[in-house]
C-alpha cells in the first residue's frame, strides 16, 4: 500500500497540472484510455484474457461507481485546491474505513486500529491549512472523494473474494474512461504534446497504483490496510514543495509525524495478529 500511496501522489500531481488548462472530463478520458491500453496488453501478452470474467457483476457495478465518483470529486478539487490541501482531505479515507469496515463487512472492530486511524486524523488536521483566500468549498469536493474511495475499497474487499484482482482493475478503469468521455465530448480542448506525454506517464502511475491496492486488500482486512494511505500525505506535501513550492510550518511537519506514525503502528499491530503477511 505505500508503494500505491506513491503512484496515487504521481498520478494525482499530474493530473493537477493538466486539469489547469483542460477540461476534466479530457484529463480523465485521456488518462484512463491509456490506462486501458496498458491492461489490454498486459492481458494479451501476460496470459491474462482468462481472468476477465466477471461473476459478481452487480459487485463491480458498485465498484466502478465509486470509483467514477471518487476520480470526479478529486479531479475537480484538485482544480481549486493546492495540493497537499486537496490531497490531505481525500486521504481522511482510512478513517471513514475504520469505522464502516466492521458494520459493512463484519470485520472485528479492534482498538488499536482505530486509535491508529484517530490518531492519523489528527495528523491530517494539522498539515491541513486552509487556502490563503480562506475556506474553500472545493475541499467537501476533496472529502466526498474520500468518502467514495473507502466505500470503493470496502466493496473490492468483498469482490475479490470471486473475481479477481485484475478483472476489477479492467471493470472500473473501463467505466471510468466511458464516462469521462461523455463529459469530454461537450468540453474538449486541443491538447498540448507535452501534456499528452504527462496524462500518459499519469496512466500508467494510475494503473500500477490501482493493482497495488487491490493486491494489498487482498492481503489483509479493510480497515488496517486503508490506514496506510496515511503516508500518501507525506508524499503529496514533497511534491508540492517541489513543484508548486508549498510551504509548510513546524505545525504541518508534526502532523505529518504522527501519519507516519499511525500507519507504523497498523503495519506493526497487522504483523502481530497475522504473521503470514510480511509486507503490505
């Protein structure tokens, strides 16, 4: 999942460069046709045509309606937000995980996975800082996007249990770039080479992202793996230093402390309750 957390970062970053200058629904269309080039490939030439079989469809419906959900809100937010902004708000997620996983699929509610998610909570609010126009709306865009992507992992974890990892990857990126299209279609922009080449670069990210994650729920319970995400705020406020030249107070670096801390802590607690798993 820290591997996923990074190529999510990428992703993300890209898209908010080229979001600045195209519509959104060009930005995900184009992303996800090149995420969908890349996985018909990879089934042709990896042996993997026998996996698309889809047998729990209604499973993979929800799946992609979340994730339609989730890439829209943060796409448009991404817009209006900076980004470690955006990026810490989407990334509440392993809390909203915390505390649907055990009422949605029964997962025993263990404590020190839930003082983990609070605890990284926290740490979200502190590297949180509000734009310097002041409260932007945008940021319930960041946190709806969230909201969809835990309910997105939440129901993988029940999917995967019948179909495979892949054939939710193929599903969702499928829908995604279907419905992008639609919006790109009243929208559509000329596109700059060099942002072609970034959504490009920014599509494969995303696809390697995705499979790291579905890989990772596969490995362990909802709520412990989410909390992970966690560290993906550590990776959105380096690049936005980098590129945007953000910058942060001794505040904002403590908060960031304490989410890696919370998400050492899930890694440390999982390893105790299931030593089989020695890497997420």
């Amino acid at each position: 999942m820290l591997g996923a957390g990074l190529f999510y970062t990428l992703n993300d970053a890209i898209l908010k460069l080229a979001v600045a200058h195209l519509s959104f629904g060009e930005v995900i269309f184009i992303r996800g046709s090149v995420s969908c080039l890349l996985l018909l490939i990879i089934a042709l030439f990896g042996g993997l045509t026998s996996q698309l079989r889809w047998k729990d469809v209604r499973g993979q419906i929800l799946c992609a309606i979340f994730y339609i959900a989730g890439a829209g809100f943060l796409v448009i937010s991404l817009r209006h937000l900076s980004f470690p902004v955006a990026i810490t708000a989407f990334y509440t997620s392993p809390l909203f995980a915390a505390l649907l996983a055990p009422y949605i699929l029964n997962e025993p509610i263990k404590g020190m996975r839930i003082a983990a998610a609070l605890v990284g909570f926290v740490g979200v609010a502190l590297v949180a800082r509000p734009d310097s126009s002041g409260f932007s709306w945008f940021i319930l865009l960041a946190l709806a996007a969230g909201l969809a992507n835990t309910l997105r992992d939440i129901t993988v974890g029940r999917v995967v249990r019948s179909d495979g990892s892949f054939s939710i990857l193929v599903f969702s990126q499928i829908s995604l770039t279907v419905s992008a299209s639609v919006f790109a279609v009243f929208d559509w922009q000329p596109v700059p080479f060099a942002s072609l080449g970034l959504l490009i670069t920014a599509g494969v990210a995303a696809t390697v992202a995705v499979f790291f994650s579905i890989e990772a729920f596969r490995s362990s319970d909802v709520a412990g793996i989410a909390a992970l995400r966690y560290a993906a705020i550590v990776w959105a406020a380096i690049v936005g230093a980098t590129i945007w030249r953000d910058q942060f107070t001794i505040t904002q670096l403590c908060g960031m402390l304490l989410v890696i801390g919370s998400g050492t802590l899930v890694v440390i607690a999982e390893r105790r309750i299931n030593p089989a798993i020695s890497s997420v």
